[in-house]
C-alpha cells in the first residue's frame, strides 16, 4: 500500500472529484486516477463507484475513507514527533489478509499509534500465504493471517490465535460430499 495512493484516493472522496483532487495535489487527472486505482488493487475492492459522474464512493470507499483519514492523521503526528529523544521510533511493518482489514485497521491500530506516536506504520495487504513468506524473509514485522491448518506454517514463525470461525459450505444438492468434510476433501470440489 502506497501513501500517496492513499492521499489520493482521500484527496477524491474529499473533494467529490478527481479534477478538484488533481488540482489540490497537483498532480493531473490520469495520475490521481491510476494512484487510486492502484489502492484499488492493492486492498482488491472498488472504491468508488465509476457508473456515475463524478464518481461517487462504494461501501467499501466509505470504510477505507474513515479509516484513511486515521493512517493520514498518525502519519501527520508521526511527523510532528520526528526526532523525539529517548521515545521508540522506525517503521512497524505489518500484512493484513483480505477479509481482516475491519478488525484490524480499527481500535488495535489507533491504539498503536497512541502507544507509539514515533512509529511509523506500513500496512501492505495479502493473501495470507504471501504474507507468510514475507515474514519468513523479514520483509514484514508481523501479519495477521487466516490459517485452515496452522500447523503447516514455518517453525520459525511465532503465531498466536485470536480467534477461530466457523467455515459454512454451500454447495448445490446434487454435489456429492460429506456432511462434516475435512478442508482437504473440500479442494477435491470444483
């Protein structure tokens, strides 16, 4: 995920379009277009709804403004505090998987930027084995991730559960498959 994607995708949901945006970043319409579709393609929801004119914000580009305006704002206090002695600072690098993105760029990320002001946050969204890899290469501090079999993650990786949900599977009638089946046997299934 991009800053300034961000900034530009909060620049058009503020200013209502990407021509007032553009001018207010000053940067052209077409490069505060791909910036947003690029934070798009990065968090893989439409943000704005494209079939009206201007654009206006989906469901989602609702949620991710709220919480867009959070990340610019510690952004914003992060630099003020630059350069504070003796307080914790760097850049907490951190993987969301898709679907976990509500839980945990709420309260647990406003909390840590509280606790430390002087840290810098990059969020970068994935699937939850790309994420793992990264971590294994130390090209993320922490990731949450979603787990069928937690027990086939690397050795060298700490992992702690938070919660566990339940899996429904639909499927029509006349698809052949047991009442209770393991994750395995659901592969087998187109």
């Amino acid at each position: 995920m991009n800053l300034g994607d961000l900034k530009a995708f909060v620049a058009v949901a503020e200013a209502g379009s990407v021509n007032r945006a553009a001018a207010k970043l000053n940067l052209t319409q077409p490069a505060v277009t791909r910036r947003v579709q690029s934070l798009e393609a990065a968090i893989g929801v439409a943000l704005l709804d494209r079939s009206s004119k201007p654009p206006t914000l989906t469901e989602d580009g609702r949620r991710a403004l709220a919480y867009g305006r959070k990340v610019l704002h510690a952004i914003d206090d992060l630099s003020s505090q630059a350069g504070a002695k003796g307080v914790l600072g760097g850049e907490f690098r951190l993987g969301i998987a898709p679907g976990l993105a509500d839980q945990a760029l709420g309260q647990p990320l406003d909390a840590v930027v509280r606790s430390f002001p002087n840290v810098g946050l990059r969020i970068a969204a994935d699937w939850s084995s790309e994420l793992l890899e990264r971590l294994q290469s130390d090209g993320l501090d922490a990731a949450l991730v979603l787990l069928t079999e937690p027990q086939l993650a690397s050795r060298e990786v700490e992992l702690r559960s938070f919660s566990q949900d339940e899996v429904v599977v639909i499927a029509a009638r006349r698809t052949p498959m047991p009442s209770s089946p393991a994750i395995a046997e659901l592969g087998l299934h187109p």
